[in-house]
C-alpha cells in the first residue's frame, strides 16, 4: 500500500485558510495585549510571519472598527513609546535598590 500523497493532497492538508474576522481580531489582540508577534503566534497557532502579514493589511482597518477617537497608529506608537519608558525606568529602580543595598550593608 502506498502511504505517499500527491502534491495536491499534500498541499491541501497542510495549509490552514483563516477567516477575514480572524485575522482582525489577531491583529487587535497583538495590539491591545502589546504582546511580541513571536508569543502572540505561539498563543493563535500561526506563523510569526503570518501575523506581520496581517498586521500590514488590517491594521488601518482595525481602527476604523473599533471607533478609536485618537489615530489607531498613533496609539500603537505611544504604547511602544511608553513600554520602552517604563524598561528603562525599571532598570534605573533596579539600579538604585541595589546602590541603597550596597550602601546600608556599610552602615549595619
């Protein structure tokens, strides 16, 4: 018994058609949840390059469905923005607890 698949029957078991809504509601997720596009397909079941493909298309789109009063583009942007502030500020407290730790073990 041949267990081999043609190409057409190969091709057509490993390829995955999403819905249009789908693909929205991927894209919306990776925005709101602010998540990185790796552990956001890890999270759908779809290829990261799938996923910048979608985000591309619909991402205009997105914010026309949503009724956003500011620019959709430009919230994305000021999340990113306000995620790398909080990073660095994050760093900097790390920084000072340990500089606070080293000085007070010479006090003790």
């Amino acid at each position: 018994m041949d267990t081999r698949f043609s190409k057409t029957e190969n091709r057509n078991l490993s390829r995955k058609r999403y819905t249009n809504e789908f693909k929205k509601e991927a894209v919306r997720y990776l925005v709101i949840a602010g998540e990185s596009v790796a552990s956001a397909s890890k999270r759908l079941g779809v290829s990261s390059n799938q996923l910048y493909k979608w985000k591309g298309l619909y991402l205009g789109e997105c914010s026309s469905d949503s009724n956003a009063k500011p620019d959709f583009k430009e919230v994305v942007a000021e999340n990113e923005r306000l995620r790398k502030e909080l990073r660095r500020a994050e760093r900097a407290n790390e920084f000072l607890k340990k500089t606070v730790g080293y000085f007070a073990k010479d006090e003790l």
